[in-house]
C-alpha cells in the first residue's frame, strides 16, 4: 500500500501541473493546447486519486475549485492597506483638469505617464497569497474591512491557486470579478425556466454569486476575473510602474485586461477612451468607464492619497443610460437631520438593464432649475452608470395638463412646520421628536453607512420601531432574541445571529461610530479626523469649539454643528446609557501605523516653499501623523516657513512658537 501510495503522490503532483498549466492556457491565455475530451480525462484521473487518497489533497489542487460545504456566515478581514474609492470624471474635459491637479500639486511639472486601464463594472476583491499559494480572499467592504469569501473565489478558474515562477514570500493581489456577457444571458435563461427570480444585470449577478454561503452555487456561476494590482507595489522587487507590475502580474499566472494601455501624454488618454467607448458594446462584459492611473510608482507616493481616494489616479465614467418616461407624482421624504427631500415617482422604465420608479430631486432649487411639471414626459438617466436622476422635462411632448410641483409647509410625517435656514436650500423639519427622523437615523445607524450590523437592516428597523422595540439608540443594544423571536419573519436563528452582531458592536472604532450617530455636517471623512485628534469618544464631548477649529478640514460650521449635539441633554443622556450598554468606541488599530513621529504636532505654513508644493507638504504631515492649522494660535507647534513669510513669522516668535525654515522641515519629516 505504501508503494501504492507513494505513487499516486507522484501522479498527483504531475497532473496538478499539467491541469493548472492547461487551465492558465485555456482561462487566462485563451490558448488552449488539448481537446476537451482530453483535458476532462486528465480531470477524471485526478478525482479518482484524490478521493482513493483523501490525504493526499493539497490546498493547490484543481479539484479544490468545486467549491466546498456551505457556510453559516462569512467572517471579517481587515486590510492591511485600504483599499481606497476612486474619484470620478465626466468628460474629456475632467481629465485634463486631473492633470492640472496633478501639475499643481507636484509644483514642478515633471514629464508623466499614464496608464489607462478599462473599468469593470463587476465587484473589487483582494486576494492574498503566502509562499506562492493562495489563502485568503476578500470583499473590499469597507475600504478596511471586508468579508471572507476564499472559498467562492476558489471557484473561479481565472484566480491561480498557486502562482507561478518566483513569487514573493507574500502578495496581495487586488482585481475586478465579473461575470462574461453570454455566461451571464445563458444564466438568466436557465433560471427563467427554472421559475426563479432573473438577475437585473451582470454586476448584480457576479456579487450576489460571490456572497453564496455555499461555494458549489458559487461554482456554477460564470464567473471571471481580471487583476489590476496590489495594496504595496514594493511587494513586487523591481516593479517602478504601474505597467511593470501589471506585465509581472502575468508572469505570476494572473489574467490582465488586454486592453489596458500605457500613455504618454493625456491626449493618448483621451484617445483611448474614445476607442473603449466605441467598443463598449462589443465587448462580451460590462464595462462603464476607463482607470486612469499616474504610471511612476515613485510619483503615486509623493502624490499620495485623500481620504477616501488616491490623488493619483480617477474614474473616467461613460456617459450615462438614458430613457424618456413619465413623472406621475412626487414624494417628501424626511432624512434623519430633518432636511426634506423630493423624490420623482416615476412609470417604470429600464434604463441600462435596471427597472427605474423613482429618482432623487434633491430640493426645491432642482426642481425649480429643471422646470419640472407633475405629468411631465422626462428623459432619466442613471449617473455615472448608477444612481437614477432626472436631466430635463421634454417640453414639446406638453400638452397643457401637466401641473406644477408645489412644496409642504408642514412636515409629512409629523406636520411640524418646516423652515429654511439661512444659507441653505433645503426645507427642515426642527421638532426633534419627529417619527420619521427618528426612523432615518435608528436605519442610518445599524446600516451599511453606520455601524453595519448584520440582520438590522432597513426593512427589519422599521419593522422594529413599528411594533414599539427601538425607539432610541440603546433600544438596539438592549435589544433580546426572545422579543425577536415573536415577530413575523423572524425565527430563532435569525433573531439569535442579530442579537450576536448587536453584541459583536460594541467594540467598535470611534470613526464608525460618529459616523453612525448621524451628526449633522459629520460624514466619514470628518469622523476620521475626529477619532485621529480626539481618540476617545469623552474627549471629542469636552472639546472646545477653539479645538474644533484647529482640525485642518473642519470649519466654523460643522464645528458649530458637533458642539451643538454633544451639548444637548439629550443626546448626552442618549450616549450614557449607549456606555451602560457597553457600547466603547475608541480609536481604530486596523491598518495601524505604530508610533508616528508627528503626532501631536500642529504644523502651520506661511510664504511659498522651493520643494514642495502647500498641498504636498499638508499631506506629508497628515501621513506623519501631524495636524495642519490653516490660522495661527496658541495650539500651534510649529510655523514653517518659506519666502516671504509675512506677518505670521513675528506673531509666532511672539507666542514662543517654533520656526522651522525649509530645510528644517525636510529634516523634520525626514
């Protein structure tokens, strides 16, 4: 049995090789050298041996792809470098403008190539790979955090499941997975005489495929993949540019968009992404847009990143779908700040392969700008491939019985009256009580742009509020399986997996955790730079409005806006009892950066520096963990100083501020 054994390992690790070389031929080349037939025997044989020799299944072998048992639930994986959104552009004329950006910032000009690459409209993942073999894949998520699918991603045969060649001794390898057009219409056809319900369009299809708890409906699916990079390029030795790690990211056995292109200048930009909007719709998968992305990786670290995209690199979007239907009401929605939105109610149209009844007017002003008429014929298009709106009326097709759109003047949910405030466009509702802000914000905070607990979706939070089980924010954290278990829809594992995540909460970053509160004029980016300044949640409470306003990016308003909230007796008893509760949000470590040699340090710079451009230098010391002030005062630490540094330099000798010149600050941050 022994010799036996011994040689079928042999025959084992011969056929991986020849079935993983045949799948690279076949998946990513598009090359294949053996009929069907031939490579099904070497499939077959391989089956035979591994189930003869359970034991001899590697974590590498083709036979790993079918997908394995069903899961109960996917876990998280942070990144270990986030994995940023990028900034988009319109038109021919944005690109240029991404340019000049880029010139400004880098203050002296230099020669820059691009490379320009097709834009998937599929979903973003991570794949990372230790001694070659892969291990972990992921969602993108959050940016920083996703969710654990390698299973469903073992599944594809596009993503290798060893590399090839020498490969470092981990990579981290980032794509796009999407779904071909004809797998996908095939797909559809079959469900469609199987009685089920029909995927809207391949982006839809690919990333419900992914989320499957089960990897054999995974593998079903038509699923493919292309790679567009890693989270460090420096993982890659010898790789300068984005072309170079692209063309090593083929010699590793990854498929790359052909497609992609390395441009010299932004008119050869521009030309491509005319040639890809030309051939969009011959391509048998989706694409709604280009990449373009500073070539030199040199470049894209001084360049840097924002705080939710990288400065070097922009989203080009197609123009958008369109079709003409009817605008047969509007609606007043009530957000969870009390501003009072307008919503077209539309006869139902398909506007790039996705049904459209309603879309967002935003406020009174729109309307009003639009020349919008209740009856209307109205061209709707889905912007930047994705959020319906309304571009104009068809004014010829008018025939006199249209009417025009009148705003309330009490609030729909509460008949509170509303109020304009001054300087804004939007209508509010002030009563603090009002139903439906309470509801928005209850939705906001357990949902995906807030603390994303799972199982307390939309649908289940109104259905909470309705039945009297959450009527404030520690309502969720007191919240127990018995009371769920009563209600329609729910049963006792679903109410025990909610009342798990609510538990698994309560640990949460401070960042997230303003941002789930809802605090007017307080989105992502803001909550960042609050956890970075104040740490703690009772720090952030006693902040001064002075303190506030030293926080480079926060200004008089949203300043106003956080000392409000945290000074209302309410809220403060609301945040108390959310701490009776458990609920302890601190300053994230995921991604941490250890010690960083500014933090507490509050940089202001005055006169024109030789080296760097103002914007650079701001973002050198944000990365270094330093604050920049944009006025000076006592909180300041040091004034850097270029030419012609203005009366700044003796106010700051006066306040006992240090005063670095140019070269002090290059061996300061050095």
């Amino acid at each position: 049995m022994t010799e036996e054994k011994e040689a079928a390992r042999g025959r084992l690790r011969q056929l991986r090789e020849e079935i993983t070389y045949h799948d690279h031929r076949y998946y990513v080349l598009d090359q294949p050298v053996i009929a069907d037939a031939e490579y099904d025997r070497l499939f077959r044989e391989l089956l035979a041996l591994e189930e003869k020799f359970p034991e001899l299944v590697t974590a590498d072998s083709p036979s790993q792809r079918v997908g394995g048992a069903p899961l109960a639930k996917f876990a998280t994986v942070p990144h270990s470098h986030a994995m940023l959104s990028l900034e988009n552009a319109f038109s021919e004329a944005e690109l240029r403008d991404f340019e000049e950006r880029l010139r400004r910032f880098l203050k002296e000009a230099p020669q820059m190539t691009y490379v320009a690459e097709p834009k998937l409209d599929g979903l973003a993942v991570e794949l990372v790979y230790e001694q070659g073999l892969f291990i972990l894949g992921s969602t993108r998520g959050d940016g920083r955090i996703g969710e654990d699918i390698t299973q469903n991603l073992k599944t594809i045969a596009a993503i290798p499941l060893r590399l090839q060649g020498v490969a470092p001794d981990r990579l981290e390898v980032r794509g796009e997975v999407f779904m071909v057009g004809a797998g996908f219409k095939k797909m559809n056809e079959e469900r469609a005489a199987a009685g089920e319900p029909l995927f809207a369009n391949p982006r839809n299809a690919a990333a419900g495929s992914l989320r499957q708890l089960d990897p054999r409906l995974t593998a079903r699916r038509p699923l493919d993949f292309y790679a567009y990079g890693v989270s460090d390029p420096a993982d890659l030795a010898g790789c300068a540019t984005q072309g170079e790690l692209l063309g090593r990211l083929g010699e590793l056995g990854f498929k790359v968009n052909p497609l992609v292109r390395r441009c010299p200048t932004m008119a050869e930009v521009i030309g491509h992404y005319r040639h890809l909007l030309e051939i969009r719709t011959q391509l048998d998968y989706e694409i709604d847009g280009m990449v373009v992305k500073v070539d030199s990786f040199a470049l894209q670290e001084r360049l840097g990143n924002k705080a939710r995209s990288p400065r070097w690199a922009v989203a080009c979007k197609f123009p958008a779908s369109q079709a003409t239907t009817r605008l047969k009401a509007i609606d007043f929605q009530v957000g969870r700040t009390g501003v009072i939105t307008p919503v077209a109610v539309l006869e139902p149209v398909v506007v790039g392969g996705v049904t459209v009844s309603r879309a967002t007017l935003h406020n009174e002003e729109e309307i009003k700008r639009k020349d919008l008429k209740l009856g209307d014929m109205v061209l709707v298009q889905r912007a930047g491939d994705v959020i319906p709106e309304i571009v104009q009326p068809i004014t010829d097709l008018r025939t006199g019985a249209e009417r025009p759109v009148a705003m309330p003047a009490q609030c729909p949910s509460c008949g509170h009256g509303l109020v304009r405030e001054e300087g804004e466009v939007g209508l509010r509702c002030v009563n603090a009580h009002c139903p439906a802000q309470r509801l928005r914000s209850l939705v906001h905070f357990t949902g995906k742009g807030g603390m994303d607990i799972e199982g307390l979706g939309r649908k289940a939070m109104e259905q909470l509020f309705a039945e009297g089980l959450v009527a404030d924010l520690p309502d969720i954290f007191a919240m127990q399986a018995e009371a769920l278990e009563k209600l329609d829809g729910w049963a006792a594992k679903s109410a025990d997996n909610a009342v798990q995540a609510i538990a698994a909460s309560r640990n949460v970053s401070l960042a997230r955790f303003l941002a789930a509160l809802g605090i007017r004029h307080v989105g992502e980016v803001t909550a960042e730079l609050l956890e970075e300044r104040f740490v703690t949640l009772e720090n952030l409470m006693a902040a001064s409005l002075e303190e506030l306003l030293t926080i480079e990016g926060i200004g008089g308003q949203v300043a106003g806006s956080i000392r409000d909230y945290f000074g209302d007796p309410a809220v403060q008893m609301m945040l108390h009892r959310l701490r009776e509760q458990g609920v302890a949000p601190r300053r994230s470590t995921v991604g941490g950066q250890g010690e960083l040699p500014l933090r507490g340090a509050v940089l202001l710079f005055t006169g024109t520096l030789a080296s760097f451009s103002r914007d650079e230098a701001k973002e050198i010391v944000k990365k270094l963990g330093g604050q920049v002030s944009s006025s000076l005062n006592r909180k300041v630490t040091h004034l850097v100083c270029g030419d012609k540094p203005g009366s700044k330099l003796q106010k700051a000798v006066e306040l006992g501020i240090a005063v670095l010149n140019e070269k002090e600050f290059q061996q300061l941050i050095s």
